[in-house]
C-alpha cells in the first residue's frame, strides 16, 4: 500500500495523459469503454462485498 502511494506521488499530470494515451492506442477506441465498463463492475462488486462484511460483522456484535 505504501509502495503504491509513493509510486503514484512521483506521477505526475503529463505522465498520466502519455498513460493514457499508451492505453488508448493499445486497445483501441472500441475496446476501452468495454474495459472501462468491466472495471465499474467490478469496483462496485469489491464495494459491496466490502459493506456486506462489515453488516455481518455489526450483527455479529449484537
């Protein structure tokens, strides 16, 4: 987690637009929203396993 912290403190707003541009030319116009879709999903899959945890956790307290 620190590691990744300061990895992404050297990075700087030109850096992130060549990244993003690197990606874009990877995968195409066409693929990215699907990739961009895929990665939603799964951050609100995450979220909600993560709520769901903690629900059962408070219910377990009582």
């Amino acid at each position: 987690m620190i590691t990744a912290t300061i990895f992404l403190g050297f990075v700087g707003p030109w850096q992130w637009i060549i990244i993003g541009l690197a990606i874009l030319l990877l995968f195409g116009g066409k693929k990215l929203p699907e990739l961009m879709k895929g990665l939603g999903t799964g951050l609100r899959e995450f979220k909600d396993a993560t709520k769901s945890e903690e629900n059962d956790d408070k219910k377990e307290e009582k």
